[in-house]
C-alpha cells in the first residue's frame, strides 16, 4: 500500500510540475506576444500622399511615444494619439501650419487653417502605414501614410 501512495504522490507531484512548466511557458508567450503587439517608442519619418485625386504630398518626422505622437515638417506640425492592437493601430491628430510658403504660387491644401485628422492601419517592427481623412473646413480629403521608425525615443 505504502508503495502505491507513493507512486501516486509522485505522479502527482509529476504533473504539478508539467502545469507548473505549462503555466510559465504560456505566461512567457504572453508576454512575448503582448511586447510583438505593441508599436516601438522611436523616431519615424513620415511621407504622406493625398488621394481621390487630389494633388499633394507633404513628408517630416513623428515621435511616437506610448500612445502620443508628435511630430512635424518644414511647413506643418501634428500633435495627437493613437492605440494599438495586434498589429493595427489607429489614432487622431490636429495639424496646423507654423510656416508659409516662399513660393506664391503653392496652394496650401488646408488653407493655413488648423486640421483634424483620423487614420488607421497597419505596423510591422519598424514600419508603419495608415489611411486616413483629414477634415478641411466642410470637405473631407483621403491620405496615405508611410512610417519608417528612424530611431528610439
């Protein structure tokens, strides 16, 4: 009998450790899972296309830093927020126009006046990409955006 308990103890105590094993494996994974979901704190450049026909192109830098991004160019700078999730993210931002333009001619696609804009899309380790609507005044305009994490911040 005494050779039975103690066979059963060490299985037991066997599978004690095999969920012990499995319950930190799995916790591990989590955690590599959670840190491949979330987009790197850095330095990105950005270089954004207007569509739908409409002619424009504007490219600077973007710090993203947990869930802020801050950034700007020679003409324009952008502060906002985003959140992440298995590798799309989406988010906000307000752009406003801090220096015109030396060339008369170039028309201005949001008219020097402060712009909301909202996008989602994809990120990969060092590279994101976003669509988007920025509202001009009553009209909408479609973009695409190009992210490429330059940096860490």
């Amino acid at each position: 009998m005494a050779a039975a308990v103690r066979a059963a103890a060490n299985c037991f105590t066997r599978d004690i450790r095999i969920s012990i094993d499995l319950a930190c494996c799995i916790a591990l994974n989590w955690a590599q899972a959670k840190e491949a979901c979330a987009m790197k704190n850095g330095l990105y450049s950005i270089h954004m296309h207007m569509l739908d026909g409409v002619k424009g192109r504007d490219s600077g830098v973007l710090i993203l830093r947990d869930g802020v991004l801050l950034g700007g160019g020679p003409h324009f700078w952008s502060a906002g927020s985003y959140t992440v999730g298995n590798g799309t993210w989406k988010g906000q931002l307000s752009t406003d126009q801090h220096t015109g333009f030396a060339d008369p001619f170039v028309r201005p696609l949001f008219a020097g006046e402060a712009v909301a804009s909202g996008f989602s899309g994809t990120f990969s380790e060092d590279a994101a990409e976003a669509f988007g609507t920025v509202l001009v005044g009553r009209r909408s305009l479609s973009f695409r955006a190009t992210l490429k994490r330059l940096a860490d911040a």
